[in-house]
C-alpha cells in the first residue's frame, strides 16, 4: 500500500459531487475519474490528498457528441473512445491521429480526456490539442457554472486557473471546417514516454494558399501554446517545403523551452523546428 | 482515512473483502483474496505486470483502487485456463517460449486476451502497439509477439 491514507466519496451524480468537493476542497480534497496520472503520483506520494472524490460512476459525464458544431467531451469519455471515425470530420480525424500516442493501451483505456486537461502535465496531447482547437473547459462547483477559454486555462507546469472546489464536467470544441487539413507528431524516446516536444496543426488550402492556419507546440514549455509567428508565416503562403520551413523556423525561435538533466534548450528547440515541419508536412499527405 | 467493505466480482466468483480507500486492487487480489497471479512490478503504472481485466478492458491493478471496482467484473490470470484446458494465449506463450523469467507473463497474457477479445482482427502493426504497453525485462520481447500472433489466429477460429 503505496498511496498515503485518505478518505473516499463515490457521489452519483454531479450535483453531489459539488457538494462533496466544496466541503473538503480545503482539506486537499481532489476529483479522480481514471485515474492514470493521479494514482501513480499518489503511488509516489508525490500527491496526498486527504479526500478523493471519484466521478466515475456519474453516468451523465459519457456524453461524446457533435452538437450545434461543437464537440462535446464529458469527463468521464476515455483515451481510448477518440478511434478513427468516432468524431466526423478533420476533428475526429486530429483527435484520433493524437490518440494512440498517449501511454498505452492499458492507460487509455482508463485515463479520460478530462483528465488530462485536469493535470495539465506540459507534455499532455490533449493539452496541446485543447489549444489548438481553442477548447472551452466548463467548470462546476457549488457556485454555479464557470466556461473557461483555454487561453485562460494554464498557468504553469502542471497548474490550472481552476479553483479547488472546481470540476471538469466538459471539454467543448468548435469543430474544424470540413476541408480543414490537420498533422501532428511527436518525438519522445520511448513509446509512450513523456514527449520531448511535439506539434499539432490545422489550415485550410484555397486557391493554392494556406488559410486560417492553426500551430500548436506542447512539451516544450511549462504549457502548449498556440505560435502566433508561425501561424503568420503560413498565412497566406502556398502551402510546401519553404513555407513549412519558414513556419518551423519561427516555432523554433519563438519557445522559450524547459530544459532538464538530459535536454537542453538548444536540443529541445531542434525538436520543436523538425515537429512543425512534419505535422505540416503530415497535413499535406 | 475510509475503510469499505465490497464486493468484487473475480473470475466469476463473488468476494466480499474489508480494505482501506488507499488499497489498490493489484493488493486486494494478492493480500485478501489470495491471487498473486497479478505481479506487483513498479507499482506506478509503468510495467503492466499487474494487468488485470476489468469491465474487458485491460487495467493497470495498481493504478485503481479496490474500492474504484466495487461491483465491477474482474478477470485474472487464474481465470485464464477453462477446466485444465489453457486459453489459446497461455498455449502460445508456452510453445514459442515466450517465457523467460515470467515476471511479465501475468500481465501481457492478460493485456493481449484483453485487447484481441475487443478488437479481434487487429493487424500486426496494432498487436505490436498493444504488446509495447508492457515491459519485459528479461526484453524477450520477439517470442512473445510470436505467441501472440498465433493466439491471435486461434482465437478467432475458435469464435
């Protein structure tokens, strides 16, 4: 028994579990719905909340659907839902190039989407996906309903504009236009393995030029951001090697990256300029 | 801290065990239920030693607490074999020695039974993928991908 010792809530509906977790947010009270960055941190007692408030019963946190062109994640839909042709369009079609390189098959189909916005780890592929997509987290407590714009959600590694007594119950998403192009890779050192850097894209092509271009870097700074300069250098450009080029050169100079005992900055920068080219290049194919 | 009493569900067979919030299923099975076929490997999350079915879905038992499969249906190795006969991935691993120390073996058998009984015409690419989420130290990694594409085959001739 790794974990420290802590009390246990099983609430059945949302409601509930607002109540619950206004009572004991103070005392380090924490949601878990999968589970699969939170126990592992317990495991290490890196995290020791007195109070787990476990959503994974609440039937109504299932919802995965379009709606009114927006995509609709309930807190408690898993990794493992977002299999090609589950979502329609580029959407689901990002979502389910993302997918498989979360963890493994075992995690995802235990750890929710929700969830991973919840932990808000830099390396996260939904992380960087919600911002891509300009994701809406909607927050409930006691006090009502809060929308958040994911440009206003992190903060830093690991840490959110959520307040204490705040949950997850949703993740909303304004759907791509039908022709929207989308890539994404990654570079890690092992399969599954926390990403060094990574880079989602999304544009459109008309009439040879790159329209409403879309970059997002994850993994190379405390949080994903959306990269302002190399969405400007796409933009309007016909879309190929130089344009994807100039687009991965301004990713490259525009991240501050993190830097750890076995990358530094310079390294970690390489990564995020070959990143952008071969998501754009992969948007392409 | 809570303690519960639950009811769990394992190999078909009904259990009503008294643990503490903090327990992981992976301890529960070993320390109150006497199935130690689940191996206690890192105990983060990383090995897959400890892979247990719940629900069908393959589950990391050291990242759920016992509490969390109250009421739920489990699998575990021990329930592998029907009536002495092995299931088709147990004779695989076997045949094409896909054992060395067989620290791992619980884990994968019961990842790959997971995976192929949810999706049973995956490609080799996708059992590869599947096989990647667990770690065998002794890295004996080509047997075991070899015992699994034959199970494969057995087991959808069987259905």
């Amino acid at each position: 028994m790794k974990p420290a010792p802590f009390t246990y809530h099983r609430p059945l509906n949302i409601d509930e579990a607002a109540r619950i977790l206004a009572d004991v947010a103070e005392h380090d009270g924490r949601i878990i719905a999968g589970g699969q960055s939170l126990a592992p941190m317990m495991a290490f007692r890196v995290a020791r909340p007195q109070h787990l408030v476990d959503i994974d019963e609440i039937v109504a946190l299932d919802v995965l659907c379009i709606e009114d062109a927006t995509l609709r994640i309930g807190a408690r839909v898993r990794h493992s839902r977002f299999v090609p042709g589950a979502i329609a369009g580029p959407t689901g079609e990002i979502f389910a190039k993302v997918m498989p390189n979360i963890a493994n098959y075992s995690v995802r189909s235990r750890g929710t989407f929700c969830g991973s916005l919840a932990h808000a780890d830099p390396a996260s592929e939904w992380c960087a996906l919600a911002t891509l997509l300009d994701a809406e987290i909607i927050a409930r407590s006691v006090r009502g309903e809060r929308r958040i714009p994911v440009s206003a959600y992190f903060d830093g590694a690991m840490s959110t504009t959520l307040a204490p007594d705040e949950i997850i119950i949703e993740a909303r998403i304004p759907v791509l236009r039908e022709e929207t192009r989308t890539g994404f890779y990654e570079f890690s050192r092992r399969k599954g393995d926390f990403a060094i850097a990574m880079a989602i894209v999304a544009f459109g092509v008309e009439n040879g030029r790159i329209t409403s271009p879309r970059v997002s870097v994850g993994g190379a700074e405390a949080y994903p951001r959306r990269i302002r300069e190399a969405e400007r250098a796409l933009d309007g450009a016909a879309p190929g090697a130089d344009a994807f080029a100039a687009a991965a050169e301004a990713a490259a100079a525009a991240v501050d990256p993190m830097e750890d005992a076995v990358t530094d900055a310079a390294y970690r920068r390489d990564i995020v300029r070959a990143a952008t080219r071969r998501a754009l290049e992969q948007a392409m194919q | 801290m809570t303690r519960h009493t639950i009811q769990l569900k394992i190999n078909e067979q009904t259990r009503t065990i008294s643990v503490d919030a903090r327990k992981t299923l992976l301890d529960a099975l070993r320390e109150d239920c006497n199935l130690t076929g689940a191996h206690a490997g890192c105990e983060h999350g990383v090995c897959g030693a400890c892979t247990v079915i719940v629900e069908g879905e393959p589950v990391r038992s050291c990242l759920m607490f016992a509490v969390q499969a109250e009421g739920k249906t489990i699998r575990t190795v021990e329930g592998l074999a029907q009536g002495g006969a092995l299931h088709p991935m147990q004779k695989a691993f076997t045949e094409q020695h896909a054992v060395q120390c067989g620290y791992c073996t619980p884990g994968f058998l019961m990842l790959t039974v997971a995976a192929l009984e949810k999706t049973p015409d995956m490609d080799d690419d996708a059992l590869r993928e599947v096989v990647a989420s667990n770690l065998c130290r002794c890295t004996g990694y080509e047997n075991i991908l070899a015992a699994v594409r034959i199970a494969a085959d057995d087991m959808r001739r069987r259905t």
